[in-house]
C-alpha cells in the first residue's frame, strides 16, 4: 500500500485508511479492502438500513394531521362565508 499525506492536516495516511486519524478528513486516495467489501455495513442489518423503517409512521402522522386540521378549519371557513354573506 501506498503511503500519502492528508490534504488537510499533512499527516501520513495509507491507501487503507479511509479518514485521516489525527483530522478527521477524507482520505482521497483511499482503496477499500476485501474486509470492507464483506463486513457487516454492506448487509441490510447495517445501521442505515432501520431508518427506512421509520418513514411509514411518519407519512402516516402526517396525513392524520392533515385530516384533524381540515376537520378544524372546514367549518371555521363555512361560518366565515356565511357572515361575510350576511354582512352584505
């Protein structure tokens, strides 16, 4: 593996080295290997893969907020056109 500097910090960094670990920069040179491929981030139990499973809920809270408000403000706007008619 080839040996190069960190582009912020200039501190040495290998070819295996994802993150540069006196800065925390992107290492632009940086080649996975064979552990990485296989380990258990590429996987569907990874971390990423439970905050999919959050977004059902979510939609579902948004739509019933939808609804309370319409069922709040639709007759809101009801009375209002039958006093403005009124008025004039």
């Amino acid at each position: 593996m080839a040996v190069h500097s960190c582009a912020n910090c200039g501190s040495e960094l290998s070819d295996g080295d994802k993150y540069c670990p006196k800065c925390g920069a992107a290492n632009m040179h940086y080649v996975p290997t064979e552990s990485h491929l296989t380990g258990p981030a590429s996987s569907d139990t990874g971390l990423y893969s439970s905050a999919s499973k959050t977004n059902p809920p979510r939609k579902r809270l948004n739509v019933f907020v939808l609804i309370v408000l319409l069922i709040c403000f639709w007759p809101a706007a009801i009375i209002y056109a039958i006093v403005m008619s009124v008025k004039e």
